[in-house]
C-alpha cells in the first residue's frame, strides 16, 4: 500500500467516522425535537387548566356568597315567624 492509498484510506476512515458522529447527533436532535414538542403540549395543557381552575375557584367563590345570602335570608324569615309556646 503506497503512502498516497494509505492517505486516502486514513480520509476515508476519517469521513465514515464524521457521518456516524453527524448522523448520531441527527438523532439526538431528533429526540430532543419531539421532547421540545410535548412540552410544549404539556404547557398548552397546564395553561388550560390553570384557567379552567380559576374560574371553578371563583364559580366556587360566588356559590360560597350565594350561600351566605340565603343563610341571612333564613335567619330573617324565622325571626319574623311567631314562636310557638
């Protein structure tokens, strides 16, 4: 094998090498690509119910008074009715 074949080969070598080095990292961008994306999925999904939440809180908060309203209401129609005895 002569100097310049041996060159040749060493690029060679040194080529496939760089591609199975390139095509790793293809990879692992790939994966790192798709876990980019279901997180952001994940924080479509958090926001949602973050929203979903804070009007279930203040839905819970106007029940709450409604509640207390009719529970004064009450108080006032049994004051107003006669005691028996």
């Amino acid at each position: 094998m002569s100097m310049s074949e041996a060159v040749s080969t060493g690029a060679l070598v040194m080529m496939a090498a760089i591609l199975l080095m390139l095509l790793h990292q293809c990879l692992r961008l790939h994966e790192l690509w798709q876990m980019a994306l279901g997180c952001q999925k994940s924080v479509r999904w958090a926001r949602i119910c973050e929203v979903e939440n804070r009007e279930l809180r203040s839905a819970l908060r106007a029940e709450r008074e409604h509640i207390k309203q009719l529970q004064r209401k009450l108080v006032i129609l049994q004051e107003l009715i006669p005691a028996e005895g």
